[in-house]
C-alpha cells in the first residue's frame, strides 16, 4: 500500500486559514516549465502524447517539465526540450518567455508554470534521440495550429496558443 511518505513529486502540506482558522489541504510541489515549439513557418505545433493518470487515457499536450531543485526556469526548459523531443538550444528561437511564473491552481497547489514560445531556427532542423527520464513513455507530433484546440483540452497547451496569438503572432 502506498503510503505518502513514498511519494516522489507531491508533498501534502495543511495550513491554518488566516481568518476563519479551518485547515486547508494543499499539494507543495515543484514548479514547472512549457513550451510551445513552432516549427520555422509557423502553421504547426510539437506536441508530446503520453498518458495521463487525471485523464486515465493519453493525450496531447506541449512539451512541459518540472524545475528540478537547484536549477532555474531557463535551465529547465532546455533540459525538458532536449530530453523529451531531442531539439537543442542551437536549433530554436526563443520568441517569448512570460515575466513571472502562473499559479496552476492556488487552490490546492503551489505549483507555478513559466510559458515560453519558440520556433525551430530553420526548417533542416533535425532532432537527437530523446532522452526520456525513467518510466517516461511519450512520442511528438507536429500538428497544425489550427488544429490544436480540436485536439486537445489541456490548459497549458490552450493557454500557450493564446499566448502565442496575442504576444507574439501580432508582431510578425
């Protein structure tokens, strides 16, 4: 039986309420990093499949990781795009990256996301072999952008092409 001692990633954290004095419940975890990769004409996305326990099936999603401790936002974020679709910081152009992490869900976790947007530099650019951490099962598909809100109902993923729309694709 799994006891939350044995817990990898999630820590289950109560506070008092600072008011009313009811316990809260909370997940403290560590914060993470997305990225929406455009290919270098811009009318596809790379998304990563994988399975997702909250869903109990697979799904479509940008490529996303947790900041290791010890590492900063930027670290993480070349780190994840390298390990889970093999691109290298030489191969991208970082278009935007947002000032200060977003709260996931400050209701029940302290988890934080920084959003980047980039595009490969040219359109030779061919991936390494990913390099997935233990237990990892993911492949990546380059989908077209107008695609994507048909495919997919996860938030990071809709959220960035938001981002992408109103940021970044209003200057090109």
């Amino acid at each position: 039986m799994l006891k939350i001692s044995d817990l990898n990633f999630l820590k289950i954290k109560v506070e008092k309420h600072p008011t009313t004095g009811i316990d809260l419940e909370y997940l403290k975890k560590h914060s993470a990093i997305a990225i929406f990769l455009l290919n270098y004409e811009k009318d596809k996305i790379l998304l990563v499949n994988q399975y997702r326990p909250g869903k109990q099936k697979k799904m479509y999603e940008i490529p996303a990781g947790l900041i290791d401790d010890g590492e900063d936002e930027d670290t993480a974020m070349w780190r994840e795009l390298l390990e889970e679709t093999g691109y290298k910081k030489k191969d991208i152009e970082l278009l935007y990256k947002n000032e200060k992490p977003l709260m996931i869900s400050p209701g029940y976790t302290t988890e934080s996301l920084y959003f980047y947007i980039a595009k490969l530099k040219n359109s030779d650019v061919i991936p390494e072999k990913q390099s997935l951490d233990k237990g990892e099962d993911l492949s990546c598909e380059w989908i077209e952008i107008n695609m994507i809100e048909s495919i997919t109902d996860d938030i990071k993923t809709i959220f960035s092409l938001y981002l992408y729309e109103k940021k970044v694709n209003i200057h090109d």
